[in-house]
C-alpha cells in the first residue's frame, strides 16, 4: 500500500513537473499569415485601379475644357484678331498671292505668320487645365491616403496575429476616407461647373473680355468640389 502511494506520488510529480517545463518554453512566433500577403497584394491593385478610373474621367473632363477653347474661345478670339489692322494686312497680302498663282492661298498662313496669336490660345487652354489637373492630384493624393492607412491595418493585423492581440492602435483606425458618395459628387460638380462655364459664355467678341471672370468661378467652383474629399 505504501510503495502504490508512493508511486502515485511519483506519477503526479513528474507529470506537474512536465506541465511547468511546457508552460515556461514559449512557441515560435508564428510567420505572417498568407491572407496578410494577398490582403496586401489586393489593397496594391485597387489602388492602381482606383487611379486608372480617376486618371480616365479626368481625362474627359480635360478634352471638355479644350473643346470649349476650340470651339466656343478660339473662333471668337480669331476673329477679333482679323479685325486687327495689322492682321488684315497679313490676310490681304496672303489672298494676294493666291490670286497671282505664286504661291497658292493658305488661310493657316496667316495664323502662322502671328506665333502670338498661337500663344495666346495656348495661355487661355492653360488656364482652363490648371484647376483640373489640380483637382485631379488632390483626388490620387486622398486615395492613395486611404491606401497607406488600409496597409497600415493591414501590417497591425500582421503583427497582432504574431503577438496573439486583438487590438489594433487607435491612430491606424483614425484615418478617414473619402466615401464613394462624395467622390461622385465631386465629379457631378465637375460637370456642372463645365457645364456653367459653356452656358454663361458670351457667343461674341464680348467672350475676350469676359473669359478672365469665367476661368476664376471655373476655378472656384472646382475647389469647392475639392472640399467634398474632407
């Protein structure tokens, strides 16, 4: 009876002792799990996605601008500029080759013979892109915001899968995003401000002297757009 007592002691000392030996070795941290490398391979090509979208509306809302300075700026500005006496001059002269067989008539010519006429057109279109191209930056900026703070979770849920935590820190979760919503807003005030600048255009040589006021609310108004992103 005594040596079964003892035996039995011995049993529960050795598998307590066994018990401690494996509570006081701590396990291999485990690698990072194979959904954080394809989360993270996802998050990159949404974000190349979301900035070919981005990348192509802008795109049409530039071809908008230049159409309106050809079609609506450029005519106007023309022929003002061929009431010029200068350019009436050039205009004659250019007719009057024609006329003698020397040289057949080229209405371009006239255009080419003015580089500042070129310029000038150039400088009206410029205005017109700036905003845009603005816009356009600060939209990529706030995505690729949104795309920095989605890899930051990501890393956190990384390295809290590696420590056995739960919690995330409160400055990863902070970030905020602009929300599907706001960006189609920002781009149905795009085409209303495009759409403004063609309706309140004057079809007249008035247009020259009104296209300074029309490019400043062109440009407020795409800043206001802007603020949709906060």
């Amino acid at each position: 009876m005594y040596r079964l007592t003892l035996l039995r002691t011995g049993l529960l000392l050795a598998t307590a002792a066994s018990l401690s030996a494996c509570a006081l070795v701590r396990p291999a941290s485990p690698p990072t799990p194979a959904l954080n490398d394809a989360l993270a391979t996802r998050i990159q090509s949404a974000e190349q996605t979301q900035a070919a979208l981005v990348q192509a509306l802008f795109r049409a809302k530039r071809a908008e601008a230049d159409r309106f300075i050809d079609n609506v700026w450029t005519p106007v500005f023309l022929d003002n500029l061929a009431t010029r006496p200068e350019v009436r001059q050039v205009l004659k002269n250019n007719r009057s080759r024609g006329k003698t067989g020397a040289k057949p008539a080229d209405p371009a010519l006239a255009m080419d013979l003015i580089p500042a006429a070129r310029v000038e057109i150039e400088q009206r279109r410029a205005r017109l892109q700036a905003p845009i191209a603005a816009l356009e930056q600060r939209v990529l900026q706030r995505l690729s915001e949104q795309t920095r703070a989605m890899d930051a979770i990501n890393a956190a849920l990384s390295a809290n899968a590696q420590a056995g935590s739960a919690q995330l820190p409160t400055a990863v979760m902070q970030t905020k995003a602009p929300t599907a919503a706001a960006i189609r807003e920002l781009f149905v005030s795009v085409d209303s401000a495009l759409a403004r600048l063609q309706s309140e255009a004057p079809r007249s040589a008035k247009l020259l002297a009104a296209f300074p006021k029309l490019a400043e609310d062109f440009e407020r108004r795409l800043n206001e757009a802007g603020l949709l992103l906060n």
